[in-house]
C-alpha cells in the first residue's frame, strides 16, 4: 500500500512524497500490530492538542483521542503531521484496518 504523503512545489516541478505501507498481511509477519492508545494517540496528543481533544475547539467534529477518527481521516492527517516516522507509524495503524 502506499500513501501519496503531500505535494511541494509548484507548477510542472511540483511533486508528492509517497510513504510505502506494507500490508495487513505482512505487518503481522514482519512485526505486532501498532497499538493506537500506546503508539498513535501520544503523536496525536503532541501535534494536535488542544483542538482536536476534550475541551478543544475541533473535538466534536474530530475527536482525535478515538481510533475510528484516525482511520476516518487516512492520509489527510498527513497535513498537519510532517515527521516521517511518525507518518509511517499512523500508515501502519491505517494498514492493519479496523
């Protein structure tokens, strides 16, 4: 699976970053499962407190401390979230499904 991350520069020279996701399948062979509370939740939290939880602003519409949220979103949370590895650990989670 891939994820198309976002798209810089402008005109004919602009172009996206893609992060490759493996799949469900072999993210269980390869290593556990990402744990949302543990692993997901904590870049959340950092990125995107206080809006998006309890009390914030966006919490209603977004509530960003419930997984199905997440998942909902996809790669559209990409726009706010630019660290790499943190990208490849919220793809992970979307990789694995519900």
């Amino acid at each position: 699976m891939s994820i198309a991350v976002s798209t810089f520069g402008s005109g004919s020279g602009s172009r996206s970053r893609v992060i490759r996701v493996a799949g469900p399948a072999a993210a269980r062979a390869t290593s556990s499962r990402v744990d949302f509370a543990r692993q997901v939740r904590p870049i959340l939290e950092a990125r995107c407190q206080p809006c998006h939880f309890a009390g914030g602003r966006m919490y209603e519409a977004l509530p960003f401390d419930r997984e199905e949220t997440v998942h909902r979103l996809g790669a559209r949370l990409f726009t706010r979230i630019k660290a790499e590895d943190e990208q490849r650990v919220i793809g992970e989670l979307l990789s694995q499904g519900r």
